[in-house]
C-alpha cells in the first residue's frame, strides 16, 4: 500500500504516493525550491550532510545500511564504486568505506567531478535536470586501479536521490565503451522516486542486469506554479571557468581511492589542541564543495572522542529561502571559478567551534570565511607513501 504525501512549495506541489519503509519520509527529508534549474524544487536530505547539518553517527549508520543493502545481494570481486558530484561525493565514499569495512574487497572508489584536470582522460556525461550539468569521470591515476576500472564486474552507482536514472543511464552507456565485460549495475540511493517506465528503460538500455537500492522508495510528482508566481530571484553564476584545477585539488576520489582513507591520529591531537573541551559545546565541521568526505571522516573522529558533532557541506547549489532552507550564507567559491556558493541552515552561534576542513590552498574567500565565523582551517593532504591523510590546521585572523 502507497502513502501519498503533498508538499507545498513557492515554486509549485510535489505529490509523493511512497512505498512503506523503515526510515519515516520527514527523518529523510525535507523540501525547497530551486533557482536557475529545469526542475524548480530540491529535495533537502536531513542524513547527507550537504543542506542540514547531520551528526557523524547518523552518516555513518546511513552509510552501513545502504552498503549492507548491496553486499547481501553480493558484489563479485571486483566493483567500481562511483559517487555523484556535487551532492553525493560524500555519500558515495561513505558507502563504498561502509562495505569496505563490511568486508568487500578488490573494489575501487571514485567520484564525478565538474573540475578539469589538463591532460587527464575521462569519460563526459551530462545532467539534464541540475543547475550545471556537465560531469567527468577521469580514468584513474595509477595501473592498478586503472586495470580494475576497465574491468569491473559490478558497477555501483550512488547518487542521494533519483527522479529519472537519465543520468545513470548515460554514465553507465559512457562506461560500458571502455568496459565491455561489466556484468551488473547496483543503482544506490538514499531516496528513489524513478518511475516504472523510466526504471524498465534504463533497464533495457543498460543490457546488464541492474538493482535498485534505496532507504525509501515511491512515485514523485510536481506541480508547478510557473516562474511568474515566484519573487525575483538574485541571478546566479554556477558554471566554473573550465581551467585546470590539478593544483587545488587534494582529495583523491576524483583519480581513484582502493582502501579506506585514515587520518593520523597526532593531527586529531593537535586539533584537539585548538579546541575548547568535549564537554563545553557542540561542534560543526564544514565540507567544501565535492570535498565533503573529509568533513565526516573528522567529525566521526571527534565524535569517537567525546565531542558533539553536526558535519555539512558548502555547495553550489542555489536555492530559494523558505520551505526548509531557514538562512542562507552566500560566498565566493575556494577553486578559484569566481562563482557563488553556499551554506544553509547555519547558525554560527549554536556552535561552540567550527573547522573548515577544505583540499584547496587558503585563499582570501576561504579566509573571509574562517574570519567570519571565527574558524579552525583543517587543510587535507594525502600522504602518497601510505595514503593516510594529513590535516593542516590555520586559525581565523
């Protein structure tokens, strides 16, 4: 039996009819309306860790819930697991470390990027419904995961929400020219609102077996109000540049990750260091952008430390005010595309300390940022011998 569920919005209603499950629809959502996009609303995840600030512990249960849906099914040796830009990078190397951890082996993470890297081949693909829509997938940096990307037998896919799977079926299209042998699709999800006739032809189309794995799952409608029935909204900027990024890049999703990555317990002491007791007040750690993994992997160290932790993220993902974006923080990005980003729902004083923990060099907006919310700056940096991260700490001011 289907529950239908209405949610209105400034930009229209959308009408649910969802599948029973577990997880209650308001733990995992909330809702908003879009700027400057084809689809005018935004599904806000409360358990990402993008739009609502979300503990570590829930991250990490999410994570394990959605890999353990994969892994009774049964993966194969080899797998490639990809999380989706911007939104979903976190998501994804949080699932593909949760089966790690579960026991899968012989499996290779890696994320879309909208970021170009000079000289580097990669597989393009579009988006058709988001706010910038060109995507990458780079060929991985070292042979033996290259050998494994052309290889895989299974190819996981992960992505914090579903509407269509259009963009999956191009991805998997775009991936299958390189992979011929691939031989199963996992489509993982938090949440899955493709209907049946968008999932039978992507299934078709895909001509390998797919599995679809989400917390909740049901059919999505809108209805919308036109563009005359919303107030003007500031016009935004959200295409980058197009140069090479190589440089200020860090996190290594976008080139391929085959193990779990640890940080070094001496830079959690020196953090420590800088930060008033566990006991005196709760604790934000911010992601930037599609380097939001890193965020969780410090906020869950904190949190195993006593402290109490929310991790977000900054996105470039422009939304209107209302619904459930109660405020907006709008600044110049960190990747030196001069283009907006954002933080929602943050209330600087609810928090006894924030670390910003970013890949990228501290730049002005980076520092404006630390100023104005008197901040730790965690930088990460991949050790290459041992592939643990390292942190680099700055203060505000």
């Amino acid at each position: 039996m289907t529950k239908p569920l209405s949610i209105p919005l400034d930009s229209g209603v959308l009408h649910f009819d969802l599948e029973p499950g577990r997880v209650p629809i308001r733990r995992l959502l909330g809702f908003a309306s879009r700027i400057g996009s084809q689809r005018k609303f935004l599904l806000v995840s409360k358990v990402l860790g993008k739009h609502y600030p979300v503990s570590p512990l829930m991250m990490s249960w999410t994570y394990r819930a959605l890999a353990r849906s994969v892994l009774d099914s049964g993966t194969g040796q080899r797998a490639l697991w990809i999380g989706m830009a911007e939104t979903a990078t976190g998501l994804g190397y949080g699932v593909f470390e949760a089966a790690c951890r579960e026991g899968a082996g012989n499996g290779l993470f890696m994320q879309t990027t909208r970021y170009h890297l000079e000289g580097m081949p990669r597989l393009e693909f579009d988006e058709a419904h988001s706010h910038a829509t060109d995507f990458f997938l780079y060929f991985p940096a070292e042979a033996q995961a290259q050998e494994l990307f052309r290889r895989a037998e299974i190819l996981v896919l992960i992505d914090d929400e579903i509407s269509t799977g259009r963009t999956f079926l191009r991805l998997i299209q775009a991936y299958q020219a390189v992979n011929p042998g691939l031989r199963k699709v996992y489509i993982v999800s938090l949440v899955n609102f493709a209907k049946p006739e968008d999932r039978a032809k992507l299934e078709a189309q895909a001509g390998v077996p797919v599995e679809w794995v989400a917390l909740r799952e049901g059919n999505m409608h809108f209805e919308e109000n036109g563009d005359e029935a919303l107030p003007p909204a500031a016009a935004v900027n959200v295409i980058g540049n197009g140069r090479c990024k190589k440089h200020l890049l860090a996190w290594p999703g976008r080139l391929g990750i085959k193990a779990p990555v640890r940080l070094v317990d001496n830079d959690i002491l020196a953090l420590q260091s800088l930060l008033a007791p566990a006991d005196s007040g709760p604790l934000l750690v911010l992601g930037t952008g599609e380097c939001n993994a890193p965020a969780y992997l410090l906020g869950r160290e904190l949190e195993r430390r006593g402290y109490r932790v929310k991790v977000q993220s900054t996105t470039r993902s422009p939304i209107r005010p209302g619904s459930d974006i109660a405020s907006i923080c709008r600044f110049e990005d960190n990747y030196d595309d001069g283009i907006d980003n954002f933080i929602y729902n943050l209330n600087p004083d609810a928090y006894r300390s924030i670390v910003l923990c970013h890949e990228t060099p501290l730049s002005g907006p980076l520092q404006e940022r630390l100023d104005a919310w008197r901040a730790i700056g965690a930088r990460i940096a991949i050790d290459s011998s041992t592939g643990h991260a390292k942190l680099h700490f700055s203060r505000s001011g």
